[in-house]
C-alpha cells in the first residue's frame, strides 16, 4: 500500500465513517468477545471501539497504515497490538483467536480464498467471525458495472476489488452463518458467523 494512500485513507473515507459506518463498525466491534484478531486493521478506525475484548492482535500488510494507526493504538480501551502480516499467512498457532473481525478487508486480500482458510485455522472451535464489507451486489446491472470498474478501481485504490462475493467465500468454507444483515440495497453486508 503506499505511502500517499494510507496518508489521505482517513479523510478520503470520512463522510462515510461520520456517517453510518461508525455506528455499523460500533455494533460489530461490541460483539468482540476473549482474544480478538482484526484482519487488515488499516488506520485503527476500529481500535477505539472495542471495549469487551481482553485484548485485540491487528495484523496489517502495510507499515504506512500501521504509523497511521498509531495514535488510535493509544486511545483504545483495550490491549492491541498491531503485527504487520498479510492475512492469506497468518503468523499465528492454530485455534488461537476467539474472534475474528474484518471491517472492509476483503476487497483488497490478493488472494481472499487463502485469507478465509487462514481466518478458519486461526479461530478456535465455535468462535465469532464478525465482518463488514463491500461486495459484489444481486442486481444485474450492477453487478456488470462493478466488474466493469474493478480493473480502473483496484489501480486508484490500492488493489480494492469491487466484485467480490465475500459471503460465498465464507460458505464455502464450512463457516455457520448466524446472520448475514444488507446494507445500502446489497452493496455492503454484515456477517457474523462461527466456527
């Protein structure tokens, strides 16, 4: 991720974190519960938020968002530490995690699929996966405009893809879904599964 990216992120997403993705990030966050991984942490947005986890291990590929996340470090609540590592290989033991959030990742993991199968290892028997993303939306249309701009899109942003269908990646990897909530007519969703 460079370095111009992470450094304009916050403001570039802030009529949106102002708005209704506070309140959606706040609602996820708060059902973190025991040792918490957060999946491409980015700038901290989250860290502030959580208050029932014992303590958050972040891990995020790209040291310039990890400075930027610095100061939110500071004022969590909660322990985190941020581990710069990218989500398709974890650095982590098997059923390690109580929880695992990700709050608009899978857009740009280069490879989604290994990411999920490594969410799976790292989360112990019956624990939470909590995530907030972008995906490829139901409608028709739509959906060809995405993939119609996802090439142009993936340069501007950073690699975020446009059409990926995250909650099938979850399905097929065995996950229960417990509730899955459509946001903005399909363009985001919540999900909240378990292992």
């Amino acid at each position: 991720m460079s370095k111009t990216f992470a450094k304009w992120y916050d403001t570039l997403m802030g009529p949106l974190e102002k708005g209704k993705f506070k309140s959606i990030r706040f609602d996820i966050v708060k059902k973190a519960r025991g040792t918490v991984l957060e999946l491409g942490s980015g700038t901290g947005i989250n860290f502030p938020l959580y208050e029932s986890a014992e303590s958050v291990i972040a891990i995020e590929p790209s040291q310039h968002m990890i400075t930027q996340s610095e100061g939110r470090v500071k004022k969590a609540k909660v322990p985190i530490k941020v581990v710069r590592a990218n989500a398709e290989q974890l650095p982590f033991d098997n059923d390690t995690f109580d929880t695992v959030v990700g709050t608009l990742v899978f857009c740009s993991i280069p490879k989604p699929e290994k990411a999920i199968m490594e969410m799976k290892r790292v989360c112990k028997p019956g624990g939470r996966i909590l995530l907030f993303e972008h995906v490829k939306m139901e409608n028709t249309q739509l959906a060809h405009l995405q993939d119609w701009l996802t090439p142009f899109w993936k340069k501007v942003c950073d690699g975020c893809c446009l059409n990926r269908d995250t909650l099938q990646l979850v399905k097929e990897n065995g996950f229960k879904i417990v509730q899955v909530k459509k946001l903005y007519k399909g363009l985001f969703i919540v999900i909240e599964a378990k292992k």
